[in-house]
C-alpha cells in the first residue's frame, strides 16, 4: 500500500479526533523555568481568571449556610508542612454545626481546583521575587478566600509571607494590617495555643481589638462565657480561626461540670458547651444521663 499523498495522515476515524477541553486553572503548573506563570502579566491574567472562578463557585452555591456547608465538605489533608515554618503542624479544622451534605463530584473538583490554583500563583509570586500592589491583592484574596474555605494550608504560608516578606517593602495600609495582623494572633492564641506568642505578637505590631482581646483573655482564663459570647460577635474570616479553640474550649467546660455538679440542668449544660444535648452526646461522648430537665452528672452511692 503506498503512503498517503502530500504527507495527510489517514482519512477515517482516527483522523478525526478532537482536541481534549484543558481546564484553564490546570493547564499552568510551575515546573520549569520556562513556565508561563514566571511572566509577571501571565501572573495577573492567572489571577483574574481565579478570582472569577471563585465568585462563580459562591454564586452557583446560593451563598449563606448553603455555601458554608460546600466548604466544608472539602476534605483537606492535615499532614501539610511548610519547611520554612517552624510553627506547630496544622490540624483539620473541626467540623460544623452538624455533617454536611455529600457534595456533588464537579463541586469538590471545582475547589480543589480553585486551591490547586492559588497555590500556584503564590509560587509564581514567589519564585518572581514580587512585593508590589499586585503580590498585595493577590495574596489578600488568597487568605481570605483560603480562610472561608477552611484551608489552613493555603491560608497560613499566605498570611506569613505577606506581614513577613511582602509587608516590610510595600506596606499594607492600616486597615488591611490590623486585619491580618489580627488573623495571625487569633492562630498563634486559637491554634497553637501560645498565649505568650500571640501577645508578643499583639505587642509589637501594637495592635488593639476588643473582639480579639477579649478571645485571648478568654482562652488565658479559662472562661467559657466568655469565650463563646465573642465567638458569636467576631466576623467570618475570625471565626474560621476561633473556631480551632472551640473543641478544648467545650471539652474543659465539660470536665468543669462534671468535678462541680451531681445534678445540673440541661440548659446550662448546652450552655456551657454551646451545643444541644443530643449531639453532645453523640459527637462528644457524653455519658451523663438525662431525667427530665436534669442531667445526671454523678449519682451518691448508698453506704
């Protein structure tokens, strides 16, 4: 059989494959030093194509508790660690006010996708060397978005490197500094429960917020009341945050209640743990029993 004319491959099925559809996002990686992501205007399409995917993402979800639960139904590995952090490891944010619903497949790909994403622009950013207005926005938008997301991988590496190496050459105005200044107390207090770091921190940036404050006296003193009538008053992006105390929080309350009390009521209980009865006894293993409105806590053995 004699080869095709003019060098035209086959005629026929295989002559008439198309193209597989590239997702936009997945196409860049930084692997090489030729990468297109290296090119500073590259750099700002890239992020502007993010920043539209996200907000289509929030729309699409319908926003409120609708979108808090498809956040939180992205399961993010807690094993992450950044060899230029010394802090302690990350730990999985705790889950919500109950299980969310199994997200559709297209749903989990699109956030993975979208943190796939930031953090390659931050690697761009960085291997660039960028500390201008640009290197701000991008890596303001990373840690807020990365913060709703509950991703302590994304947001924590973006928060340093932005009051570490991005801050000390193009300043952050004064109220985007108080902001993250403000996120990174709330993580040394909330996460890595370094009262001592977290007020040094607090000391030299002078910060000064009532809500934090408040926080950090709350989890130095133990004081649950406390504790959670500021939790219920911090914004959202604080509250990813303050949300990482609330398990030792409820679990200290909850031993407290148990050394002081035979017999309590249950809403004091549900008060002190802020959480319903049921679920503390589903989800924290609370084995005290419940006659009517009281809640057993001990019962005096009869000599």
């Amino acid at each position: 059989m004699s080869a095709p004319r003019g060098g035209r491959g086959p005629s026929g099925p295989w002559g008439r494959l198309k193209n597989v559809p590239t997702d936009a996002l997945d196409s860049m990686a930084i692997l090489t030093p030729s990468t297109r992501l290296l090119d500073l205007k590259t750099q700002e399409t890239y992020y502007n194509r993010i920043v539209e995917r996200y907000m289509k993402f929030c729309a699409a979800s319908g926003g409120g508790p609708a979108l808090d639960a498809q956040f939180a139904s992205l399961s993010i590995s807690s094993s992450y660690t950044n060899d230029e952090d010394d802090h302690q490891p990350l730990k999985s944010w705790p889950a919500g006010p109950g299980p969310p619903p199994a997200p559709a497949r297209s749903t989990s790909h699109e956030l993975s996708t979208i943190l796939l994403a930031m953090r390659k622009l931050r690697e761009a950013i960085v291997s660039t060397g960028r500390t201008d207005t640009f290197s701000q926005r991008a890596y303001i938008f990373i840690i807020r978005a990365s913060l709703l997301i509950q991703s302590l991988e994304s947001y924590l590496p973006a928060l340093l490197h932005l009051l570490q190496n991005i801050h000390p050459v193009q300043q952050l105005p004064a109220p985007e500094l108080h902001e993250f200044v403000g996120y990174h107390i709330l993580d040394i207090a909330c996460r890595q429960h370094d009262f001592a770091a977290a007020y040094a921190m607090r000391t030299a940036y002078r910060y000064s917020d009532r809500r934090v404050d408040k926080i950090l006296e709350a989890l130095v003193h133990d004081n649950w009341l406390l504790f959670w009538r500021m939790r219920r008053g911090v914004d959202g992006y604080q509250k990813r945050l303050v949300d990482l105390a609330v398990e030792g929080v409820r679990m200290h309350a909850l031993k407290c209640v148990g050394r002081a009390y035979l017999t309590v009521d249950r809403t004091f209980v549900e008060k002190a743990a802020e959480m319903e009865w049921n679920r503390l006894k589903r989800e924290c293993n609370v084995g005290w029993e419940l006659e009517g409105e009281k809640v057993v806590v001990r019962r005096v053995r009869e000599r």
